[in-house]
C-alpha cells in the first residue's frame, strides 16, 4: 500500500471515530490513538506512523462494535444521522 492510500484509510477511520465519539458509543476505545498524537492532516509523518494510526483506529472501532449491541449502536447513529457532515468537516 503506497503512503497516499494509507493516509485515506487512515482519514476514512478518524472520521469513524469521531462518529462514535459524537453518538456516545466510544468511551475511552480510542486513548492509545489519541496517544500517539498523530492524525491525518500530519502528510509529514511517517508512512510507519500513519500504519500504526490505522491499527490502533481498527482496534478502538473494533472494540466499539463488539461492546455495543446492535440495535444500540443503530439508535445512537440514527440519533446523530443528521450531524454526520459537520462532524466529518470539523
């Protein structure tokens, strides 16, 4: 995967997150990201960094997923469908 593709995944992934953050579901998923204080704006930083930005996006979204029922998760989102632009564009 060139450097390019993995800064897309990497945006597409904090983009997930902040949804789950806005709808109420993360709580805390995301510290060991949020630690290592990288995001996809940063085009500067290595394409090791932005690969383990990923991972670490995979494994708080994951664990999300797992932790949250399906229909709660379903009503949180539906809860928050219509700010999903404005939270994207922040």
């Amino acid at each position: 995967m060139q450097k390019e593709e993995v800064l897309v995944l990497h945006l597409v992934l904090f983009n997930i997150k902040r949804i789950l953050e806005n709808a109420g579901l993360a709580d805390g998923h995301f510290k060991a990201y949020e630690a290592l204080g990288i995001n996809p704006a940063q085009v500067n930083r290595s394409k090791a960094d932005h690969k383990r930005a990923v991972l670490l996006l995979c494994k708080g979204i994951s664990e999300v997923l797992k932790e949250n029922s399906g229909e709660r998760l379903l009503q949180s989102l539906r809860a928050i469908e219509n700010q999903v632009p404005t939270i994207i564009a922040r």
